[in-house]
C-alpha cells in the first residue's frame, strides 16, 4: 500500500532467572553495548536501554519486518550466551 507509515514503540522489560541480582554493575556498559548490536543487526531502532543487577529494559521502535517474540528470544538467547562465555557469574546464567 503506497504512503503508509508505522511507527511501534515497544517497552520490554525482562529479569534474571529469579530475580537474583547477578548483573555486575563494572559490566553495565558493556551488556549495554552488547544488546545494542543484537537490536540494530536485526534491523530495530534501540531508543533506550538501561538496567538494573537484576532486571532490563528496553524501549524499541519496532518495525512490522520482526516478530516481537522473536526479537526477545534473540536478545534474551545471545546475551545469556555472551553473559556465560565472559563468566560475569559462577554458574549458569540465564533471563
């Protein structure tokens, strides 16, 4: 359809498995950057991101080209994978 314009914006807020405060507050910039990249190679606009040791959020323009399920299973699979390849916590993390 000629001239249609969407504009989504989406807050998405997810926590560590039990609420457990496992985020080091020394790595906060680079999870940061880290999400930034998932969110930008899948085409999304990253507005805003902040988080706390034991939750994030997010706040995305998302484009109808994505799934939002999709998306968050990405960002929750690579970052759990990149929290335990760096080992910020002894054992197993996960959102």
């Amino acid at each position: 359809m000629a001239n249609t314009y969407t504009q989504i914006y989406i807050q998405i807020v997810f926590a560590v498995q039990g609420r457990q405060s496992l985020i080091p507050a020394d790595r906060n910039d680079e999870l940061q950057k880290y999400i930034t990249g998932i969110v930008t190679h899948q085409g999304q606009k990253l507005i805003a991101i902040n988080n706390m040791p034991d939750h994030l959020h997010l706040l995305i323009g998302l484009k109808p080209s994505i799934a939002l399920s999709d998306l968050v299973r990405d960002i929750k699979a690579s970052s759990s994978a990149f929290i335990n390849e760096q080992r910020w916590v002894a054992g197993r993390f996960s959102w």
